[in-house]
C-alpha cells in the first residue's frame, strides 16, 4: 500500500507592489499605480493631439501677425508717394543768405522771384536820461501804466522797488507784462532804464504814463508828445520789401502770408547802396533728392515686405520646410494684389511704369533701382513719374495705399482670418479642460472600481490562507496495501 500526500506548499501569488497592507492578506493590486498608468494611457494621445493642433495655431497666429507689421511697415513708406503734394517735394533757396532765407510748404508752386528788402522790422527801444544815485536811486512812489501797442499794465511803485533797479525788476516779472523788457545801464551821468520792446513792427510802441494823478514818478513817463524823459535807440518799425515788384508790409521778418507756401526770413536790406545787392532771387524747385530717397526708401521697404511673404509662404527645399501661411488664400490674396499694383501701367507716357524709370524686378521677387534711369526721368518728365506714383486713382503708391488700408480694415480678410485663429484657440483650450475634467473624473472611477476589486481579491486571498491552513491541520490519511 502506498500512502499519498494532500499537503499545499504555498497560496496565490500577490500582484500587490508596496499598497497598503490588508487585515490577513494585504492589498493584491497597487491601485494608485495602475489607475495612474490607465489614466495617462487614455489621456497621452488626446492631448497630444491638442496639443500639436494648439502649437499649428499660435504658429499661425505669430505668423499673421508678422504679416500685418509687415504690411504697415511698408505702408509708412508710401506716405510720401501717394498723394501728389507729398509726392512733389519742394525747395526754396537763397540767392543771398544774407538778405533772406526760407522754408515752404507742400503748396508752394515752383518758380524764379526777385526779392529786394527796403528795411526789416525792428522793435522799439527807449533811454531813459541819467539818475543820480545810479541802479539804487531812489524815484518816488506811485502807480505807473505801461503799454506796448494796444497792450498795457499798471506797476505800482512803493517802498519795496522805488529803485531804477527795483522798477526794472518789477516791470521784468510783472504777470501781465505783453512783452516789454526793462534793465538799467549806469553811466558817469548815473542810472538810465532801459525800456525794449520785445515785438517788432510800427504798431508796437511804448508809452510809460504816470495813473496815480500825482507828479512824483512824472520823471519816467514817455509818449506821443512827451519824448523829453527819454531817447529814443531804436524805432518800432515794420519790415519793407517786394516779391517780384509787389510791395509788401510786415510787422514781423518772418513772413508767411505774402507768397502761397513760402515763409520767408528776413535778414538784410538790398538797394543801390547796400552790401547785399540791389536784390537776391528766391527759387522754388523739386527736391530731386528727396524724392529720389523716398523711391528708394519706398523699394527697400517692399523687399523687406517680400523677403516676409516668402518666410511665410514658402519653401525651403533645402530643409525641406514650408512656411506657416504656405498655400494660405489670405497671403497669397494680398501678394498677388500687390504684385499686379506693382506692375500696372499708369497714364500714356513713356514712363507709365515702375520698370521704365529704372525699377525693376529680381529673380527672388525684390525690387532694384537703377538710379540713373530714376533721375533720367525724373528730369525728363517730372509730372509723369509724379502721377505713376500719386495719381489718386492709378497711381502705384497711392492703389497700394489704398489696398493695404482696405487689407487691414475691421470685416476684411486679415481681420476675419485672425479671429477664426482665435475662436480655434478658445476651442482648444476648452477641449484641453474638458479633457482634465475627463481624466480626472475617470482616475475617480477607476479608483472606485479597483479599489473594490483590491478589496475583493484581498478577503479572497485571506480565504484561502485560511483553506491552506486547515487543509494542512488535517491528519494524513494512510492508504491500504495491496493485496
């Protein structure tokens, strides 16, 4: 007879890693571990997703904001093409720098004027005769108007500035003073005021008259008629001169009103007997260079503007890398826009475009100024390159002007393709916390669930510690022989 053996060497094997233990088997399932794994199994594609569809959009939200400060960029370099005054730069010179300067503006119209300047305006300016006692002699006391032209003030003068150096001083910064300056020149002969208008021009004269109806300041007054307290350094005068024979009178040597878009400095007089000449000729002409600077300017910052589209629409087959706005209606619309403007024709003449005044166009798309041709032109036919450029309806600058106003106007396609952009960028930071809110209430569930499972398994596996207990306690049974 043989005898056999019922005896279990060990129980179920646990899955638990380090969970908490149980009350007789311990946890079999690290449930934080593995809902975590789940979790972010679940998650990792969807974000992923979000999150390369979000990177795409701030790259073309970045990207369509380059195109917009490109496009304005080179809109500030039309300002002074697109329309004819701004286009028509002008210069004034002198003949005679000593006679006269000037400066003009946009509505001066070109042309040759003889000037001839017979006194230039002067403003007045009065000696008082000598007081004893110098700067800090005393004047007496009282009240004092002082006028320049139409314009007066009172000083009254008391214990505090009754001095040829106190009167100055209060004259000086009396609040309401129209422009007289006062000081006091001490001679051998004692202090004299000095009274100076601080306008030119016949009308403003001075007076000094005494308002207290007493005598004691009567020693400082002056006026028509009472010049005696007084001599008289310089006259108030206006200016005296003609612009191609035309008389003309001015109060000021800064004259803007005599000739449309000229203001003219007076510096000196002309006559037979004058060191200056008998006249001097103001010249009002194009400013060649300055309009030829603004074309260039204006090239130079279109091949900034296509060295952008290129960044953004095209291709580097060296990398193999698109641009962001590559095949994009939006770029692509603006581009060609501004590429037909370029080369449009305006008017009949022979400079009618860009290319026919020396601007031409490169193989990568810039833009290249031939500046002989430019100035070839430009004195051949101002008025023609004048109109290619400003002409209000076909002008190059003035349509391009135009284009990139209507471009970047609210409703228009920029406006409306940066909006989709960021309506596109709330949807997708909404479904990224839709999907937090996602994972996180699946990692609650699956908690929940595992966590009965643990539990389940653990009163499991303390069973059959139990079983594998009694079932070694019970007594071996012995088997019968064989017969």
């Amino acid at each position: 007879m043989t005898t056999t053996s019922g005896t279990t060497d060990s129980g179920p094997v646990s899955i638990a890693s380090n969970s908490s233990a149980g009350a007789a088997g311990g946890s079999v399932i690290n449930v934080s571990s593995l809902v975590s794994q789940l979790v972010a199994a679940t998650e990792a594609p969807k974000q992923a997703l979000i999150a390369s569809k979000t990177q795409t959009n701030t790259t073309n939200i970045s990207a369509l904001g380059a195109l917009k400060g490109a496009l304005s960029t080179f809109q500030s370099s039309l300002a002074s093409l697109s329309t004819t005054s701004q286009f028509n730069a002008q210069t004034a010179s002198s003949s005679n720098q000593s006679v006269f300067s000037a400066s003009i503006a946009s509505s001066a119209v070109a042309g040759s004027y003889a000037i001839t300047v017979g006194n230039l305006a002067s403003a007045q300016q009065i000696l008082s005769t000598g007081f004893t006692g110098g700067a800090s002699a005393g004047i007496g006391t009282g009240t004092l108007q002082f006028s320049l032209g139409s314009s007066s003030f009172n000083l009254t003068v008391d214990s505090t500035n009754d001095t040829l150096a106190g009167l100055a001083s209060a004259i000086n910064s009396a609040p309401n003073n129209p422009g007289i300056s006062a000081t006091v020149i001490t001679g051998t002969d004692g202090g004299h005021l000095v009274l100076s208008s601080t306008l030119t021009g016949a009308a403003n004269t001075l007076s000094v008259t005494e308002t207290d109806g007493g005598t004691a300041l009567q020693p400082l007054t002056y006026g028509s008629g009472n010049t005696a307290n007084y001599s008289q350094q310089a006259a108030a005068a206006d200016a005296n001169f003609s612009i191609a024979g035309v008389p003309y009178t001015s109060a000021s040597n800064t004259v803007s009103n005599a000739l449309s878009g000229v203001t003219l400095n007076l510096l000196g007089t002309t006559g037979a007997s004058s060191p200056n000449g008998t006249s001097a000729t103001l010249t009002v002409a194009s400013d060649t260079s300055a309009i030829t600077q603004n074309i260039q300017n204006f090239v130079a910052a279109y091949n900034t503007l296509q060295r952008t589209f290129t960044q953004l629409g095209g291709y580097d087959s060296t990398t193999n890398t698109a641009g962001p706005m590559l095949g994009n209606p939006v770029l692509t619309g603006i581009e060609g826009q501004i590429n037909a403007t370029l080369h449009s024709l305006v008017g009949t003449s022979t400079y009618n475009t860009l290319a026919s005044v020396g601007i031409t166009s490169q193989k990568d798309g810039t833009l290249a100024v031939n500046s002989s041709s430019l100035q070839t032109a430009l004195s051949t036919n101002f008025t023609a390159v004048s109109q290619l450029f400003s002409n209000s309806s076909k002008g190059v600058a003035a349509q391009l002007n135009s284009q990139i106003n209507s471009e970047l106007a609210t409703g228009n396609s920029i406006d409306t393709y940066g909006k989709t952009l960021i309506a596109q960028q709330n949807s997708l930071t909404d479904q990224s916390n839709q999907l937090n809110d996602q994972m996180t209430a699946l990692t609650a569930s699956l908690t929940q669930q595992y966590s009965a499972l643990n539990a389940l398994l653990s009163s499991l596996q303390t069973t059959s510690s139990q079983l594998s207990q009694a079932f070694a306690a019970l007594p071996t049974v012995q088997g019968q022989p064989n017969a």
